[in-house]
C-alpha cells in the first residue's frame, strides 16, 4: 500500500524547530547510574539500558521548574508496555508502593488486562518518601479509586483479527 500521493504537497521531510527537554537525558543517565542494564521500575524485568525509558512519574507537563530537575519525579519503566501502561493511567503505583490496575480497563482489551494482571500487587521498585507525592499526583490525574478486580483467565479465549489475545494459547 502506498500513500496516495494528494495526501500532502512537495517533499516528505520538513525542517522543524521547537523546544527540547533540556533535562530529559540527564535524568535517564541519572536514573541507570552508569548502568548498561537495570530493572524495570514496574515489572522488575532487567533490560538492557536502550530498552528502558526516563518516565515521568508526574507528567512533564505539569511538573514545576524544580520539579523537573529532581531525579524522584521519574522512574525506569521498560518499553516492553510498562512505560505506557503507565502513563496511560492503566497502572498505577499505590500510598503502599505497590503497583496496581486501573479499575475499569477495557474488557476488549485482553491483552492490557493480562499484563495489569501479572503487575497488581507488585512492589514498585522507585516507590519511596521522595516519590510519594508524584506517585499521588499520578493516581489523582488518573482518577484512580479503589483497584480493578481482575477477573481470572477462564478456560475460553477470544480471537482478535485472527491472533490469540489471551493467555490460553491458541
């Protein structure tokens, strides 16, 4: 499939000018310590630095100047869908530094839920006394409540443009 060619006018690259997050690679090479591996904050899953994120614990958009320059408002969450799980608000980080599901996932959504599954209840790696308040902002923003009660996988499974979405195989 190729794109049709009225979707826009002249070359495909442009040139572009906007601001850059001054602290962003500081804060990632201040999270890994000179580490070339290091655990996910939320899964505890050891990778390999390249596939590790400097996640904001409270979004950048919304921290301050000084909070932005204090290495506690972020964490390393992997890319294998903590760091979106968490900044999608389907996991979060409890006053206990446990992490836990969004109360209401998607019920089509198998795959999200099977992931939150294997994270409640989990401790939080960079939960402590210098996070606590970014981690409830977090859960504020979020809107979270009480944690989701997850079902259990059942015996049956659901199909997904012709792919297997659950843990029961296929």
């Amino acid at each position: 499939m190729t794109i049709p060619a009225d979707l826009f006018d002249g070359a495909s690259d442009a040139q572009r000018h906007g601001t850059v997050r001054r602290e962003q690679a500081l804060l990632r090479r201040r999270l890994l310590g000179g580490r070339s591996a290091a655990p996910c904050a939320l899964c505890g899953t050891t990778y390999p630095a390249p596939y590790l994120r400097a996640a904001h614990i409270k979004r950048r958009a919304d921290a301050s100047e000084d909070e932005r320059r204090t290495a506690a408002v972020g964490m390393l969450a992997c890319t294998f869908g903590c760091d979106q799980m968490f900044e999608l608000g389907d996991i979060y980080v409890d006053a206990d530094g446990v992490v836990r599901a969004r109360a209401g996932l998607v019920p089509n959504a198998t795959a999200v839920l099977s992931a939150a599954r294997r994270l409640d209840g989990r401790r939080c790696e960079a939960a402590g006394p210098g996070q606590e308040a970014f981690f409830r902002y977090h859960r504020e923003s979020h809107g979270h409540g009480m944690p989701l009660e997850l079902p259990e996988p059942g015996p049956t499974h659901t199909l997904g443009g012709g792919r297997c979405v659950t843990d029961a195989g296929c």
